[in-house]
C-alpha cells in the first residue's frame, strides 16, 4: 500500500478537548481501514484498465497523486481522508469511489441519527447542542440552516418513494397498523398509516407511510388503491393487523381474496383490560396456550376452556376474544415456519416503538410533511435490519396455490378432496 495516503488525527490536547485513548485507538482504527479500502478499490480499478492504451502506446490510465484531504463526519468524530485521484489521458474514463463518493461530508450513520434526535424530541434549534455532546465541539456544517435544509432533502426523497412502481411484486403477507404520536399534529385526529410486506424471497419492505384520519375505512382504501395502482396486482395471501382499524373493512373492496389474521399481542391486551389485575398474569397464560397450541384443534379446545373459565364473571372479557376467533386462528393455514412473524404486527411494532416517543419537548404544532419525511428516514433505515421470513422456499408454493393445514402443506389428494 503507498505510505502517502494519509489520514488525519485531532490531537484532542492541542483542541482542548478531554482526551479520550480508547475513542482515539477505535478512530485510528477506522481510518486504517478505510484507507486500505479506498487503496484497494484503486489498484482494481488500475488493474482492470492496465492493458488499455493511449494512441502513443502509453499506459491509458494511471495514477495521479492525491485529492485535496477531506473531513468526513462518523460516529467516532472527524476522519481527514486524502483520496487517490486516477487520471485517463484520453478524459473519457472517470474513477468514482463507492466507498468515498464526490461530496460526501458524513456517513449514513450520522444522516440517520439527525431524525432520529428530532423524532425523540430535540428541535431544530437545539440540534447544535446535542451534536456537539456526541461528536465533538468542532462539528461542522451541523447549524439550524443545514438542519432545515436535510429537513426538505428528507421530504423531497418520501415524496418520490409515495410515488415509487412496485413492479408488479408479489406481496405474500401485508403487516398494517396505524401509529399515534404524543404530538400535536396539524389535525387532531390525524395518525400515520404504515403497511409493510413481505415478498416472494421473504424480505420485509415497508410499502405505505402515510396519514390518515381515525385509522378510518376511507383513509385505508385509499392507501390500499394507491398500492395497486402502483403494481401490487396480486392479492396478498394474509393482512395481519389489530382490531381497532378501519382497515379490515376497505381490504375486501380492493384485495378481496386475502385473508385476515388478527394480531395476538394486541388482542391479548385488549382482553386483560377487561379483567381485575390480580387475575391478568393468569389470564395471559392462558391465552398462550391457544396461540402457542401446535394445531387449531388444539388451539381451539384451549379457546373452549378460556371461555369456559372467564365468561361466568368476565363476559366483557371472553366476548372480545370470541368475537374474533376465526382471524385469531387463521394462521394455522399457512407454513409452520412463517407462524413466528404472522401472529403479531411486531415487525411494525418494534419498528415504531421508540417513534412514538416524540413530544413534549416538541414545541408548538408539527406539520404533516415534517412528521412523514422524519419516519420515513428511521423506518427506511430499521428496514436494512429487518429479519428475512423463515421458511422461505414455502413462499413460491403458498403463491401458486399450495394449500396448508395446522403449518403443513396438504398432500395433492387431500387439496382434491377439499376443493370437491
């Protein structure tokens, strides 16, 4: 590797700020390697073209010293890094580095915490204090301007995903719910309507982030539409969703061959809410062992006894759960493995817990287009970690048709005996 490549270190003595080894070591560290990979994508680069040659016979491209340093903002502070520049004598070949592109200032991780401090509280005016606390006194470029500025950046990149093709991509399941925040909103009422859903490779893809009003019937067939217009032709095989949402009565008038399956930790709460709390630690065991029963003939001799033992006292309690007992138990007709991420809307929920927190730090009324850009910065960067569908190769067969009892797939005599 050529020695000259160089990485610049903050002597935090010389600054004046408290010196800090370890922060020191791991930044050293990093920009070691990503000047080792900067060298390395360079001489593929070269290698590539090495053959190729100038009309006088010469080598076409080379080599040519370094750029200007540049200070690159990271979670462990500054990092001063001198790119190779790579020269074409002919002018027509341009190297581009994917690792160290034109203009970056700061990576993805520090683009991801600036909504991430907004959306827990901090407002624009106070983005510089809190950034200073985490990444040195001598942050550039971090002002209210430049705030407000990635605050329309952020907008402008949700309104062309809302308008993004979907392809034609089969969606196999669709997780819905729709989101409250502890913010005042432009409307009282408003609330932001999120679906999710999972493709024929299982991968999870956030497909809707809107608002809406009330969760309403109306605001959800509008989301539903716009999804179809958009590519998603095909109904999805099940909607996962909680009991609260006028979803379940626009799904039929746009999807109407998917099926519906409640979600288990909302209804869980929603029937301890109607028992005593000396009786809730109970009652919750006993819910689970319906919804962890291995078949739905277990499964619903466990609904019997529930029944059985809380409507007497509870009949508030043992209603809500009858009522809704066919879409609690729709799972059991789709792959075993996929039952762990069909049951609940948790990749929704554990997606938007910590989104819901911001408030009442919150000063004055949000905007519509402030809120949305904001969480759809933190969901598109939670989606890069959400867990792939276990059981993949089950996918193609359940869209083509392949039908399944209690998690396994039906022999081809029995589906015949079914369908007569």
């Amino acid at each position: 590797m050529n020695h000259d490549t160089g990485v610049a270190l903050k002597n935090p003595e010389v600054s004046g700020e408290v010196r800090d080894v370890l922060t020191d070591v791991l930044r050293y560290g990093a920009q070691q390697l990503l000047t080792q990979a900067i060298e390395a994508e360079v001489a593929e680069f070269l290698t590539r073209y090495r053959d190729t040659c100038d009309e006088a016979g010469r080598r076409r491209i080379v080599r040519n010293g370094y750029r200007p340093p540049r200070t690159i903002q990271t979670g462990l502070g500054d990092v001063s890094v001198k790119a190779p520049r790579v020269r074409d004598r002919t002018g027509t070949i341009r190297f581009t580095s994917s690792i160290l592109p034109p203009y970056l200032r700061r990576t993805k991780t520090i683009e991801e915490l600036l909504p991430w401090l907004y959306l827990k509280g901090i407002s624009t005016g106070d983005f510089g204090e809190a950034l200073t606390a985490l990444l040195g006194r001598h942050a550039p470029g971090l002002s209210a301007g430049t705030i407000s500025r990635l605050k329309a950046v952020w907008q402008h990149e949700h309104a062309r995903w809302e308008r993004r093709a979907l392809g034609n991509t089969p969606y196999v399941y669709l997780w819905v719910d729709g989101i409250h925040f502890g913010v005042r909103l432009e409307e009282a009422n408003q609330c932001l309507l999120v679906v999710i859903g999972a493709t024929a490779e299982g991968k999870k893809e956030l497909l809707a982030l809107t608002d809406g009003f009330r969760e309403s019937e109306e605001s959800w067939k509008d989301v539903l539409l716009d999804l179809q217009r958009r590519g998603l032709t095909v109904d999805p095989r099940l909607a996962i969703g909680d009991g609260a949402l006028g979803f379940w009565k626009a799904l039929p008038q746009v999807f109407g061959h998917t099926r519906t399956q409640r979600c288990w930790v909302h209804k869980t709460g929603n029937v301890l809410n109607k028992l005593p709390k000396h009786l809730q630690a109970k009652a919750k065991s006993d819910l689970h062992q319906i919804w962890m029963a291995p078949t739905r003939e277990h499964a619903s001799r466990a609904f019997e006894i529930f029944l059985t033992a809380y409507s007497p006292k509870y009949p508030k309690a043992a209603d809500c759960l009858a009522k809704d007992k066919t879409a609690l138990l729709a799972f059991y007709d789709f792959p075993a493995p996929h039952w762990h991420h069909i049951r609940t809307t948790n990749p929704i929920e554990s997606t938007f817990a910590t989104v819901r927190l911001r408030t009442a730090k919150t000063r004055g009324c949000v905007s519509r287009t402030s809120i949305l850009s904001m969480v759809f910065k933190l969901a598109k960067s939670a989606e890069s970690r959400w867990l792939r569908l276990r059981g993949t190769e089950q996918i193609t067969k359940l869209l083509h048709g392949v039908q399944f009892k209690n998690g396994v797939e039906t022999k081809k005599e029995s589906r015949q005996e079914i369908a007569a």
